[in-house]
C-alpha cells in the first residue's frame, strides 16, 4: 500500500507525543484536526506484521508490533496510529509501533509506503 499526505490537521504534531493519527482524506472535520490525512495511491492489500517496513518520506521504519484492528482499518476506512515508543504491556489496538523510537517530520506531498519485506 502507498499512499500521500495531503495535510497535516492544526494540532497533529504535538510536541513530545510519540505517534501520528493517520486517516484518509474524506475523515470528518473534527478528526481532521488531529490527523495526518493521506490519499492512497496504491490500494494493493497489505497484511501488515512484525519485521516488515514502513517508509515514510526518506526515513524507513520497522514494524515491532501491529494492534488486531490495524489491517482492517488501513483497508477500509484508511486509519491508523503510527507509535514511534516502546511496545507496552497494553498496546494500542490500532497502533503500529515502530523503530527506530523518532517521529518524523511530516509535510503534504510525502509518500508513505506500508508494508515493504
């Protein structure tokens, strides 16, 4: 799966916060404001698991740990939460953690690519 960021939601990027709420574009005006709003460009489906990559702009990410609802939210409603910590206890049923442990800097017209061996 590809896809672009188209924008970038007024209080995404939070200062110390260690993740990125992604949903598609068409997500609804308050969930916008906390987004990074992609549009895919490649819908192949993508089973996404531990060990595989994900790469966002020119930075590449492992895959150390994926919630259950992960997989189906990406294909259907274009969601998730990118988790750049520590896998806890609990994780996030819609997260993917990920290394190394630094969140990005996110722009409109970046790629993201899930799921690459």
């Amino acid at each position: 799966m590809k896809a672009v960021i188209k924008e970038v939601g007024p209080a995404a990027l939070q200062k110390g916060d260690p993740f990125l709420i992604l949903f598609e574009e068409d997500a609804a005006p308050m969930l916008r404001q906390v987004a990074v709003l992609q549009q895919f460009t490649d819908r192949t489906p993508v089973t996404l698991q531990a060990g595989q990559q994900i790469k966002i702009g020119d930075q590449e990410y492992t895959i150390a740990f994926v919630g259950p609802v992960v997989n189906e939210n990406l294909a259907t409603i274009g969601h998730t939460v990118l988790v750049f910590d520590d896998v806890p206890a609990e994780p996030r049923h819609n997260g993917v953690y990920l290394t190394p442990e630094q969140v990005p800097q996110i722009k409109p017209g970046m790629t993201i690519i899930y799921g690459e061996d």
